[in-house]
C-alpha cells in the first residue's frame, strides 16, 4: 500500500502530495481521524489552488477504496470527521457525491476491459469494481447518507436482470467505443464480479436496504428505478417481488459452473438471507 501512495505522490503534481501523505500515514498507522480531518483541510485549504487540491484529494480517497477493502472502515470514518469541520459543505464534501458517482460510472465501464497483464496484477478491474462496492454499501449502512443505497438497487439490478445473452451484448457494447479489439476476460468470467458485488450488498446491508425500500431515492432517480430489464417488469424500484425475483437469480448462480466457486458459495448465502429478510 505505501509503494502505491508513493506512485500517486509522485504522479498527482505538487499540491496533492502533501494530503497524500496524510492520507497514507492514516491508513497506515491507525491514526485519529479528527486530526487527520484537521491536517488535511488545512493541507487544502493553504494550497496554491484550493478547489484543485480538493478535487485531487476526493479522486485519490475514491481511488483508495477501489484499490484496496482493507482501509474501508477507516476512510469511513475519515469522511464523517472531514463532515464535521465547518463550513458546510466544506472544501471536500463539496461535490463529493457525484465525484463518487462518477468514479462508481469509471470503474463500472473498465471492468469490461482487461489487459492481458491485468489478470496477474494484485488489484484486477473486478476487483476495484468490488472494492467500489463493499465501501459503497458500508458508506450507505453507516448513516453517512442513505442515498448511497441507491447504487447497491442498481448493482443488483445489473449483476442478477441480465439474461446470458443480454450480458454477451452489453459485453461487446462497452468494446466497440474503444481501442480494445479483445478483452482479456469474457462475459462469462465477467459474471463473477458482478455476482459477488451484489451479494455482498445483501450480506452487508440487505435488511436495511429492504426495510427503507424507496424511501431514501430523491427526485431525479424515478427514470433509473423505473427502468424495465430481460427479467423484471413490476413496479418500479425495491419491491418484495423484486427481492424474491434477486433470490431466486442468486440461488440460479450459485448453479452456474462458470461462476467462481466462492462466488456460488456467496450467492447461495444472499439468496439464504433474502429469504430471511423477506419472510419477517
């Protein structure tokens, strides 16, 4: 993890390498978040271009958490002590919920295209599609704002409304706009990921998700909630009906041999707590 935080100093120019730093011996050391919060804003806030430092600084925590799931719950709470320094929002939060959206849109196209050389790499575009993942739920389940909960209906959706086929289309979507003439992985293997993205949605904070159903979704979402897809024409967003259907796609790939079989293990654990969730 150091060497990887000593790559984004060298390569973020000269005002992120100071909340870089911060940020790294954080992670780290098991540092207090109130001061680090503190030393950070103030690192922004001093620099040359404040808005610049501040958008560096949103990117390389968003990058972090992509990259690695073990600091998940310290940049948790990082974010809750930045939260609490006024003015509100401050340099940070400001615009931090759509510069998370489009980080969550970035990884959620590369996952389709993979080198040859990202199949031995330690952190694979699966992966950081995961890791975006885990950290999204564990935002959302933690108070932070339950509007996170929106892409976990939006990951679930993706990962268990997709007929084999449909998958196979939507594969070859995502490589016609590039310079990838093959990807590296298949839909097929891509399935894995996906899978196992969505149930830990479920394992994590599927009870919460179910119990709000639509209620934490602001306007602006009705078109996204409303979509049809190969497998659901119901109402629109978190319905009980919804969650038996994602029950029933959990248990149909914990059968599916192409599925990793760790993944199939998870997925039967989802559809196991789907129906416990939805029984009570």
């Amino acid at each position: 993890m150091d060497q990887w935080f000593n790559q984004k100093a060298r390569t973020g120019g000269t005002s992120p390498q100071e909340p870089t730093r911060i940020l790294s011996d954080f992670v780290s050391n098991n540092t207090p978040p109130a001061p680090t919060a503190e030393a950070i804003l103030h690192s922004i806030n001093t620099s040359p271009e404040p808005g610049d430092a501040a958008f560096e600084f949103q990117g390389l925590l968003l990058d972090t958490v992509a990259e690695f799931s073990q600091p998940h719950d310290a940049i948790i709470n990082l974010l809750f002590a930045i939260r609490d320094i006024p003015p509100s929002p401050n340099a940070i939060m400001h615009s931090f919920a759509s510069m998370h959206r489009e980080h969550l849109d970035g990884l959620s196209g590369r996952r389709y295209l993979w080198k040859p050389e990202d199949k031995q790499a330690p952190t694979t575009p699966g992966d950081r599609w995961v890791n975006y993942n885990v950290f999204t739920v564990k935002l959302a389940k933690s108070g932070f704002d339950d509007e996170y909960f929106i892409f976990g209906f939006f990951c679930l959706r993706e990962a268990l409304e997709r007929n084999r086929q449909s998958r196979e289309s939507e594969f070859e979507k995502h490589l016609r706009p590039t310079s990838f003439k093959h990807s590296a992985i298949t839909a097929d293997e891509l399935v894995s990921y996906d899978v196992l993205a969505a149930a830990r949605w479920v394992l994590i904070a599927g009870p919460e998700m179910y119990g709000l159903g639509n209620a934490p979704f602001e306007e602006g979402w009705e078109k996204g909630l409303a979509a049809k897809t190969d497998l659901w024409d119901g109402e629109p967003g978190l319905s009980r009906g919804r969650w038996l259907l994602w029950q029933g796609r959990f248990e149909h790939m914990a059968d599916q041999t192409y599925v990793r079989e760790e993944v199939r293990t998870l997925a039967k654990e989802a559809s196991a707590a789907v129906g416990r969730f939805t029984a009570e």
